[in-house]
C-alpha cells in the first residue's frame, strides 16, 4: 500500500510539474491565469491572490492552470488569444520543458554520488564466424550502432538486435573515432539457454569500461540517459505505427502506477531502500521526459495540437490574412479530448485485464 501511495504521488507531481511550467512562463509573459490548480477534484483549499486562484484539491494527480482566453474568444487584452504568437508558442511548450527538465534533474541527483559509469566496449571476436578481418578489435570502444549513438549495455544490445544483417559501427580506438560501415554479421542460432529459449549471436563478446565520474562526467551522462528516454518514446510510437505493437502493449496512468509499485516493492528489483529509490526515480525520470514527448505531438487537445494550429494560424494570415476562429480550434481539440479519453479507458482496461492476468 505504502509504495502505491507513493507511486501515485510521483505520477501526480510530474503532471503537475507540467502545468507549473505553463503557469511560470504565463505569468513571466503577463498572460493572465484564472486558476492554478495541485490535483483534480473537489477543493480542498483555495486562496486568491492578485487575479489567480490557486488551488489545492482532494485527488493528487496532477493540475491545471487555467488562462484567460485559452479555450474562447476572450476580450481581456490580457488573455492567451490575445498574446503575440511567440509568447503563445513559449507557453505551449513550457509544459513539456518542464516535464524534461525534471526528468533531467531526477537522473543528476540518482547520479550525483556515482563514482564512474559503464561504456561497452568490445571483448573479443568469437572465432568461426568469419569476423576476423571486419576491422573490429577487442578493446573498441563502442560510439554508436547503425548511426544511433551507444549511450549504455541496454541500448547497444537493442539495436543489435533491431539491426539488419550488415551494422555500421562507430568505434573509438587509441582516443580515434573510426566508421566501419556494412559490416557483415548476421544474427546466428547459438543454443538454448536456461529456460529452453533459442538464443543469437553476431559473432562478438561485448565488455565493459569504467568511465570515471566527475562533476562534468556526472552531468555528461544524466544528459545521455535523458536523450535515451527520449528516444525509447520515438521508438516505442514508431513501432505503434508500424504494428509492431499494439494496444495491449500500451501502458496508462493505471499500468505506470502498478509498475511502480512492483518496481519499488519487489525484492529482486529492490532488495534496499535505496535501491527501491534509485529504481523508482529512474522510472520517474522516464516517465517525466515520456510526457514531454507525448505533449508534443501535433495531436488535438494536446499541447503539439495547439502549437500545430499556432504555426497554421500564422502560415494562413501570412498568405491570406485569415486565421481559423478560436470556436472552431476549440471544437477540434473538444473531439481530440474526447478521443483521447477513449483511447485512455481502452488502455486503462487493457491494464486491468493485464494486472488480473498477472
């Protein structure tokens, strides 16, 4: 129950965070706020100070910041339709700053007391499967895979097994950076392992090095493992898109939770606080620059939907001095929300079956 609790209060506060980011950079513009609002629900407290009212409310799982004209045709010169279209596209995304940022900030805290960082390198080539003259040598350290940039194990190994017969390497040897395009390894049979599963091989042991930490280090790497999550999001929507996964594979608000959960309570995984909290705030950080990407897509209702009527409004005034009306904008992302909440209890009972079934 303990780690439930928790888990719905890190999910809550990195919704939060995003409507935090859309209320400092209103504020910091001079677009007026309504309502700043910590968690949804029922009031719990609320105080007016100046114009806003800021709000504290029964369910904590997430907010709002709620602008003068942001869903009508307000006439306050102050309103968010009335703003300039630059301070309007900085308050679009603010949000989905602020979500990565936290993210980021998350993983420099998780790092600041580690005192190196692992980066695969090349153990040795298995003899026999013809790799001996690929120009590969054990001791290489390994800079990126097919051009995606090698950042830790984990990803060096995904795209491994995402690559093609022929891999195009980026190493760096004796302080070089060396391109060895088209290298031929395909993936072979190489036995079964403990649970009776086919396993495959490209011909290579990979190692690993200690990098050591300094404070640049430190940061160095926060920013990587960020950019890494950041990509994990892209590949996960590309494989949605082209039918590699499908609904089921998708998580929700509910799924995220019980995740969590699992993460900071299972033994295996946690078998300390500390390791509890570390694995939790990685998967927070996760989560934190997941909505910054999601925010961003040019989907009605979310913040990329309204930045892509921004950039249209403007592209359509510039040619025909015309701009859509705020009543029409407002009812494409009314349908938007709808679907998107559809599509969110499709998913939400996708994760009950899941946790049932489990």
């Amino acid at each position: 129950m303990l780690y439930i609790l928790i888990a719905i209060l890190i999910f809550g506060f990195l919704i939060a965070t995003h409507e935090l980011g859309h209320f400092l950079s209103a504020k910091l513009l001079g677009v007026k706020v309504n309502e700043f609002s910590i968690g949804m629900g029922p009031s719990l407290f609320n105080r007016k100070k100046g114009e806003t009212l800021y709000s504290v409310r029964a369910f904590p799982i997430g907010g709002y910041c709620a602008m003068e004209g942001e869903d009508d045709d307000s006439a306050d010169p102050r309103s968010f339709g009335r703003a300039a279209g630059w301070k309007k596209f900085i308050i679009l995304c603010a949000g989905a700053a602020m979500n990565f940022l936290t993210g980021l900030l998350i993983i420099l805290v998780l790092y600041s007391g580690a005192p190196g960082f692992y980066q695969p390198v090349l153990g040795e080539i298995t003899p026999g499967y013809g790799l001996e003259q690929c120009g590969l040598e054990p001791g290489d350290r390994i800079i990126s895979v097919d051009g995606h940039r090698i950042y830790n194990m984990g990803n060096l190994m995904m795209f491994l097994d995402r690559a093609g017969d022929d891999v195009d390497w980026v190493v760096e040897r004796n302080g070089q950076k060396i391109k060895l395009p088209d290298v031929h390894m395909p993936l072979r049979e190489s036995g079964l392992n403990q649970n009776g599963e086919m396993t495959y091989r490209r011909g290579i042991v990979i190692g690993q090095t200690v990098v050591p930490a300094t404070p640049l280090i430190r940061v160095q790497y926060a920013w990587y493992t960020a950019m890494d999550d950041v990509r994990a999001v892209w590949i996960g929507l590309g494989d949605l898109l082209s039918g590699a996964m499908g609904l089921r594979d998708m998580t929700g608000p509910l799924g995220i939770i019980d995740t969590m959960t699992k993460v900071g309570s299972n033994e295996e995984i946690s078998p300390t606080t500390q390791a509890a909290v570390y694995n939790l705030g990685i998967l927070a950080a996760l989560i934190a620059v997941n909505l910054a990407v999601m925010n961003l897509l040019p989907l009605p209702a979310l913040d990329g939907g309204r930045i892509f009527f921004l950039v249209l409004n403007g592209i359509l005034y510039a040619l025909f001095r015309k701009k859509i009306k705020p009543e029409h904008e407002g009812l494409v992302h009314m349908i938007g929300l709808a679907a998107l909440m559809a599509l969110m209890l499709v998913v939400t009972l996708s994760d009950v079956s899941k946790m049932f079934n489990h």
